[in-house]
C-alpha cells in the first residue's frame, strides 16, 4: 500500500510525494532527511493523503496532482476535509 500526500510549508507552499508510510515520512521531512525541498521550506503539517494499490499508481496520482495549479490542490484539499 502506497500513500500519496500533500504537506503545507511554513511559507504556506505545498508538497507533493509519496510514501508507504505517512508518519514517518513526514518526520523525515520535519528533521531535513527526506526531499530537496523540504530540506529548505519546513514543513508544518499533513494537508492530504490519498491510498494507492501500487508504487506504479502512487507515481501516477503524485505527477498528475504535481501538474495542477496551487488552487486546484486547495480544491482537492477542501474537498475531503468538508466531508
């Protein structure tokens, strides 16, 4: 089981990865082991994670949410928060 997600920075950007295991890999992110990016934009909190069935679709799902707009992320977000 794969899990994609999305973290809110400090600076208020958002990333977008992938992982077996969200807790942790948010950890690695908060303590700069994890990611290019997270290493110079800290991380405040978990926004999203979506389940995938395989490595294969987890990347897929990460490159097409990579490719949205900011707002469209925020839709996504909201979305499953309103529920």
């Amino acid at each position: 089981m794969y899990f994609v997600y999305i973290i809110k920075c400090v600076d208020k950007s958002l990333y977008t990865g992938i992982t077996t295991n969200v807790e942790r890999r948010f950890l690695e992110h908060k303590n700069k082991v994890g990611g290019r990016y997270t290493s110079s934009h800290k991380v405040e909190k978990i926004l999203y994670t979506e389940k995938c069935q395989t490595r294969s679709k987890a990347l897929k799902r990460e490159a097409q949410i990579k490719s949205w707009s900011r707002e469209k992320k925020l839709k996504l977000i909201n979305k499953v928060v309103s529920i």
